[in-house]
C-alpha cells in the first residue's frame, strides 16, 4: 500500500488494519511462547513438592525434584522447533511483579505444615489454584509486553 492509499482509508479500514496486525502479533507471540503444558506441569510439580515436604524423607523430595530435568529436556526439545523470541523488555513492571507475588505465595505456603496426608492434598489444591493463577497472568503479562515492544519498534 503506497503512502497515498494509505491517507485516503476510511476510520473502518484503518480500525480492520490495525485489528489485522494486532492478530498477527499476538499470533506470532502464541507461536513463540513455551507450552501450557509446561506451565501446569511446573506449577503441578512445585505444588507437589510444597505439599508433601514433612510427610515423606528427604530423598523422595529429591526424588520428586529430579523431574524437573525431563520437564526442562522437554521444552528445550518443544522450542527448538519454534520461532525465535522476541528479547525480553527491559522494564517489564508487571511481570516483575506477577513474580515478587509468586515467590512470597511460595514462601508463605512453606508456612502452612501439613501433617496428615489429607492436609497435604488440600494444600497441594490451594497451592495449584494460587500458582496457576499467578503464572497465567505472568504469562499474559510477558506476551502483552512483547506485543506492545513489537509495536513500538515498529514505529
């Protein structure tokens, strides 16, 4: 489109461009970003291991934490296939943020001890909705800030 169609757009066609690229952005940012799966299978495995710490010997624990090497394994494996990312911004407030909460949550949920096994799962179901929600937001977050970067490098 050379510069003078691009003058003589209506309100609409410009509002249909603009709602195009902003598609194609967050499309591209979906194709970029790791696996949901990931996600719930980090935030799982961190909720596990908060909960039962107490009731079973420490070598289950490390047990348990070993799987975070197929987890890690996976997504390199996952994102080599994948497009580039996108550099982080620099100034990312609400990602930061989303992340100072996740780590006080974590600390304040090392506070309740479970002592019996139906404690534990209960704390493991309020660990999972607590982190899942924050990490859906970090997520959200991140993917907003890069939209808004590639816009504004575009410009």
């Amino acid at each position: 489109m050379n510069p003078q169609e691009r003058a003589n757009l209506t309100k609409h066609e410009a509002a249909d461009l603009l709602a195009d690229a902003q598609a194609a952005s967050h499309k591209m940012i979906q194709s970029s970003n790791s696996p949901r799966g990931f996600t719930t299978c980090a935030v799982l495995l961190i909720s596990a291991l908060t909960s039962i710490d107490g009731l079973v010997p420490d070598q289950v624990l490390y047990s348990l934490f070993a799987l975070f090497i197929p987890l890690i394994i996976w997504l390199a494996v996952f994102l080599r296939k994948r497009a580039k990312q996108r550099p982080l911004p620099g100034n990312s407030t609400a990602f930061g943020g989303y992340l100072l909460v996740c780590i006080l949550a974590t600390m304040f949920l090392q506070m309740w001890e479970a002592s019996t096994w139906f404690e534990a799962v209960g704390k493991m179901v309020v660990c999972c909705a607590i982190l899942g929600a924050i990490a859906r937001k970090m997520r959200a977050s991140l993917a907003q800030e890069r939209v808004e970067d590639g816009s504004e490098q575009a410009c």
